[in-house]
C-alpha cells in the first residue's frame, strides 16, 4: 500500500493590505506582475505564495502554521 502526502495551503489574503489596486509589480516569484502584496508588502500571486508554502511543508515534512494576516490598511505615505 502507497502513501500520498497531499500539501494542500489556503491563504487568506481577503485584508485590504495583501491588495494594492493602484500598482501592478512583478511578482517576487517571477511570473508576471500582480496587484496582491504578502505579508511582508512584496509584490506576490495568492496562490504563488500558497504552493510556496504547500512546498515548504513537504519539504520538511512538519506542520508549520503561518499567520499571513497583515494589519488593517496604513493611510498613504505611511509606509
Ligand atoms: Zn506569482
């Protein structure tokens, strides 16, 4: 009997901060340019930054439990 170990991540990346409507940059994974932003503001696709993850944890083969989650948007000029 074979074991398949499925990765499977799910961000939630809904917070105004992981969406910047105003500036489309490359991806930081390099695939095109995005509008979404992750947690540390780098320009990143929702699921570029999922399978990242999904990847890591196979890699290693332990759970890891990241907190994506940005604090609510800064005004302007703020950053
Ligand atoms: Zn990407």
């Amino acid at each position: 009997m074979s074991t398949q170990l499925i990765v499977k991540v799910h961000l939630d990346w809904t917070a105004p901060g992981h969406y910047d409507d105003e500036h489309s940059l490359p991806c930081r994974l390099g695939d095109g340019p995005t509008k979404m932003r992750d947690s540390q503001d780098r320009p990143c696709h929702l699921k570029c930054a999922e399978d990242e993850i999904a990847r890591e944890l196979y890699g290693r083969g332990q759970v890891l439990i990241a907190d994506e989650r940005v604090a609510p948007a800064r005004p302007r000029g703020d950053r």
